[in-house]
C-alpha cells in the first residue's frame, strides 16, 4: 500500500516553521512592525 504525501512529524515542522526557525531571520521583526497578534506558528 502507498503512503500518502503528508507524513507529520512535529519536531520537522517546529524546526521548518516554528518561532525558532523565524527568530533566524527578520520575519519576526517585520511582522511585530506590522502589528501581527500571531507572530509565527
């Protein structure tokens, strides 16, 4: 049987697209300017 394409692992995504991923770079800065009240995921 094929696996489907979505196979979730939270440690991956938190490294992708978690907080730490985004403090890297200067999304987080840019979106407190922007007034987000989410700032990542």
């Amino acid at each position: 049987m094929k696996i489907g394409t979505y196979q979730p692992n939270k440690r991956k995504r938190a490294k992708k697209h978690g907080f730490f991923a985004r403090k890297e770079t200067n999304i987080l800065k840019r979106r407190r300017k922007k007034g987000r009240k989410e700032l990542c995921k």
